[in-house]
C-alpha cells in the first residue's frame, strides 16, 4: 500500500514545504494509494460478490421458482373450461372491450374473448408484448394470440432492468462518500500537512477522484460482462439483444456522473474536520444521489418527465440509458446527453478545486462556504 510516508518520498520531500512533484505524479501517486486503501477492505470484496449474485439471482431465479396464478380476463364460453385449469386466476367480464383495457393497463396477464373470424378455437387471446404459453397450452386448440405492445421484452422484465439501472446509479453515487470520508479523515488525523506538503492540493483532489473513478469504472465493466452472461444462463435472449445497446452506453454516462458526484463529495468532506460532523454538509449530495433513484423509478413510464430527466446532470447518468434501453432515445440524444453531464462534471470540478483547496487546511471545526471560497491557498 503506497502510504503518506510513501507519497512524500517519491515526491522527493520528507518534510514541510513547497511540493516538489509535478502535478500528474503527485495525482498518479495520490490514486494508487486510495485504491489500494480500499481493495484491501472486505467490505468492498463482500459488497462486489453480493452484487454479483444479484444480478445471476435475478436473471436465473423467475425461470425456475416460477410466479403466482395467471390472471385472465374472459368473455363469453371459454370461462369454465379455464376456470377448470389450475394456475389461472380468471376473471369474468362484459365484453372484448373490457377485458383488452384491462389487459392495458396491466391488471389481468392476459384476456381470452370470442372471435368472429371461424377459427378453430372459436376464441382469440390478447396480450400486452408476448404470448402467454401457458393459457395458449391450456386449451385444447392454440387459438390465435393478439398483442397489443410489440417487444423483444416483457412489462416485467423491463421493469426489472429499470430498477436495476437505477440501483447500480445509487450505489456507485454512495459510494463516492468514501471520497469525504477519507478526506475528513486526513483533516481529523492531520495527516493532511503531510500530504499537502508533498502534493499539490488540487493533485490530492484529482488523485482521490482518479483513484475512486478507476475503482467504479472496474466494478461497473465487470457487472456489464457478468449481466449478458447471466441472461444467457436465464434463457433470456430477447431481454440480452434489448439491454446490450444500453449496457453500452451506461458505462461512459456512469463514470461522468460519478465524477461529478464525487467532487461534490470532496467538498463536503474537506468543509468539516471531525467524521462526527460529517453529516452536516453531506445531505444535500445525498439528496442528489437518491432523488434521480426515485424520480426514475416512480415515472419510469412516463415519457415527458424521462425525457426532462435525461437531460438534468444528476440524473441523466441513469434516465438516458433508461430511455435507450425503452427505445425511446436516438443516439444522438444520448450524445447530447453525455455532453451535458461532461461539462457539468468539468464545471463542479473546477468550483471543487477551489473550496477544497480554500478548506483543507483549516481543522478548527466546520468551514463556510464563503469562508473556503476566499481562503484559497
């Protein structure tokens, strides 16, 4: 593990004074510390496999415990011989009508009605995206099968990755909190004069930010190679040609997010000096984090508001793969998109640079943000 002590040797100083290191190896220097910090504690290791396992737990699980009963809307004869079956839960209703808007709006999985064209089932099936096999095997002749909403994916598989977008989002944009966290702790230990002393300020903040991005990068490619091998293992090959697309594009909108999120987590953890203070300036980044998790996941199914999300820096990162992943965003738009948060991340990083640098150095209890603004070193 490279340690303070280290730094300041291969920076080429051993006591207080002018760094003497150029600004890549000093962040260079800074980045391999914080990742080797973090590699080495377990609950980094237990927190990638319990991921892991999610997403294997996900994609294989449903295709071998299996759901609940069927729901069914029925019209006309064709209720008492499913009402016979067992695994439906069938529901009586007027008219072909009805039971295609029940079908819709997602309360019944599927509708049996008469069908007037003389086939030989005499009634006709309506879905949503994808036949349902098990009420076409449930009678005795395969009648034919409407659906409403085409797709490589069901409702429920594509609520699924939806949630896990949004859940990969939140815990790498958590995770940034290591970053205050260890910047809190140099302040709290004074562990800080040293390194300040061997490194430039603004190569301690890169260094830091370059070393968690690295981490997060490396646990989101590998969660990206893991989830089409968990898929193909799930029998899910229509959801696998559906997501890849939009596995693609959230790696760079993740890493850009994240660095933009952690220079506000920087600024929150060199503005106090005790890890007991820390609360108090972490809430609102904490907010930003958790707001796009919910926003996304509440209105998921609205167009309009998705489309206003995947444009708003903080929630972009997971709103525009969302929409590309639905099909309803062009490549373009994710560029444009992309962009936005880039120059987003570049424009906080440059703000961060200066209160981190204005606040570092001073370890007397908690630090204004006008206060750190003008006592830039």
């Amino acid at each position: 593990m490279t340690t303070t002590t280290e730094i300041a040797e291969q920076a080429g100083t051993d006591a207080p004074g002018p760094a003497a290191v150029s600004g890549w190896t000093a962040t260079r220097l800074v980045a391999e510390r914080e990742i080797r910090t973090y590699v080495r504690m377990k609950g980094f290791w237990i927190g990638l496999v319990l991921v892991l396992i999610g997403i294997f737990a996900a994609a294989i699980l449903p295709g071998v415990i299996g759901g609940g009963p069927t729901s069914i809307a029925v019209v006309g004869q064709a209720a008492d011989a499913l009402q016979e079956q067992a695994g439906f839960e069938v529901r009586t209703v007027a008219d072909a009508d009805t039971a295609r808007e029940l079908v819709r709006n997602e309360e019944v999985e599927a509708a049996v009605v008469p069908d007037a064209q003389g086939n030989p089932a005499g009634v006709r099936i309506i879905a949503l995206s994808e036949p349902p096999m098990d009420v076409i095997a449930a009678l005795t002749t395969a009648p034919p099968v409407d659906l409403l909403e085409q797709g490589d994916v069901s409702a429920g598989q594509r609520q699924l990755v939806i949630m896990v977008f949004a859940l990969v989002f939140l815990m790498f944009g958590m995770g940034g909190l290591a970053i205050a966290q260890s910047t809190v702790t140099e302040k709290q230990t004074r562990i800080v004069e040293i390194l300040v002393a061997a490194v430039p300020v603004r190569s301690l903040l890169a260094g830091k930010l370059l070393g968690h991005t690295v981490l997060a990068l490396g646990q989101v490619v590998l969660f990206a190679a893991a989830a089409p091998i968990a898929l193909r293992l799930g029998e899910l090959d229509g959801l696998l040609t559906a997501i890849t697309p939009a596995l693609g594009w959230f790696v760079p909108f993740l890493v850009a997010g994240f660095v933009l999120l952690g220079s506000l987590w920087a600024i929150a953890g060199a503005l106090v000096s005790r890890q007991e203070d820390l609360g108090s300036t972490t809430g609102s980044v904490t907010m930003l984090v958790m707001l796009p998790y919910f926003l996304v996941m509440f209105f998921s199914d609205d167009p309009l508001v998705m489309t206003v999300l995947s444009y708003v820096p903080f929630s972009a990162s997971v709103a525009m793969p969302v929409r590309l992943f639905t099909g309803e965003a062009a490549a373009w738009e994710a560029l444009l998109a992309l962009a936005v948060v880039a120059a987003t991340a570049a424009a906080v990083l440059l703000l961060a640079s200066r209160i981190y640098a204005g606040s570092l150095l001073q370890t007397r209890g908690r630090v204004g943000l006008a206060q750190a603004w003008a006592g830039r070193n």
